[in-house]
C-alpha cells in the first residue's frame, strides 16, 4: 500500500508542477500577445550610453551618473523591467565594507547610482514609456508611476524625465546583441 501512496504522491507532485509551467508559460504568451507593437520592440537588454541632464536654464551638463556612465535596463516580453545605473568614478570605500561609508563615500554613491524593478508598459504610439516601481535604491519613487517621453529607432532608445526642478534629464540606451 506505502508503494501505491508513494507512486500516486509522485504523479500527484508532477501534474501540479506541470500546470504550473503550462500556465505560466500560456500567462507570458498572452502577455505578449496583447503587447503593443512598440511595447514588443523596447523588449530585451540595453546598456547605457549617455546621460544628460539639462537645466531649466537650458544649459546641458553629463547627468548623475558621470560623462562615462554604466548602466543596464533589462524589459521583458511579460512587462516587467529592471534597471541598474551607475557613475563608474564612485570611490571605493576605506573600509572595503558597504555598511561602514564615510558620510561623504555613502553621498558618492547615493548621487551617482539608481537602480530599480517594476513593471512597464508602452503607450500605443510608443512615445511614452510608463514604470511602475516596486521597489529600488530611490525610496520616493517606490509605489509611483513614472512616465517618460520615448524614442526608439532601431537599436537606439532614449528616454526623457522631467526633474523636480524644472529641467530634465535624458538617458541614451544602446540594444545589447
């Protein structure tokens, strides 16, 4: 009878993982499907190239991440994302430990790097990208909807955000192939 249970259990524990990826996989499908034409095309990996910030004033200076900034922002088909910026001249800590930064070290790093997830959608024209940050290093974005004008052609994107005060800033991605 224990070698009934035990076989049963199994094939109990293998339907229910199965429908489990056959309905994750048939939910990512319809996701897609019912994607924008733009929203398909800023699918993928993009790594950072550019980030400008302009003030109100119009004068234009590299952005908070330096004039050589690194950064990735990963969109996937199923409309979630994930972003990591960083200035690649932040110091590196006296220390060699994250938790014990000068006050001057811990401001380096909070100016110049910004990462966050969410999920995202495309406008139907695919001019406007639109994030809703779940979490992420700035807390005052987390639990908003941040929309950002878009451009894409090709394997080029730039995205633009309005700052607080009332310049804006544009960062400049690459398609990573």
């Amino acid at each position: 009878m224990n070698e009934f249970r035990r076989k049963v259990a199994g094939a109990v524990s293998f339907a229910f993982v199965l429908s489990g990826v056959l309905l994750y996989g048939t939910s990512a499908a319809w996701a897609q499907q019912k994607a924008s034409p733009a929203q398909k095309q800023i699918v993928g990996v993009w790594k950072l190239v550019s980030s400008t910030n302009t003030g109100a004033d119009g004068s234009a200076r590299p952005g908070s991440f330096g004039p050589n900034p690194k950064g990735m922002v990963i969109y996937t088909s199923s409309g979630h994302f994930t972003s990591v910026n960083t200035n690649p001249d932040i110091p590196k800590f006296a220390s060699s430990n994250r938790s014990e930064g000068t006050a001057e070290e811990n401001k380096a790093v909070v100016r110049g790097s910004n990462a966050s997830f969410g999920t995202y959608s495309v406008s139907a024209d695919g001019k406007v990208l639109t994030q809703k940050i779940e979490g992420g290093t700035w807390a005052h974005w987390v639990g908003t909807e941040q929309k950002r004008d878009l451009t894409l052609s090709g394997d080029d994107m730039k995205y633009t955000l309005a700052s607080s005060r009332g310049g804006k800033s544009v960062l400049a991605y690459k398609r990573v192939k």
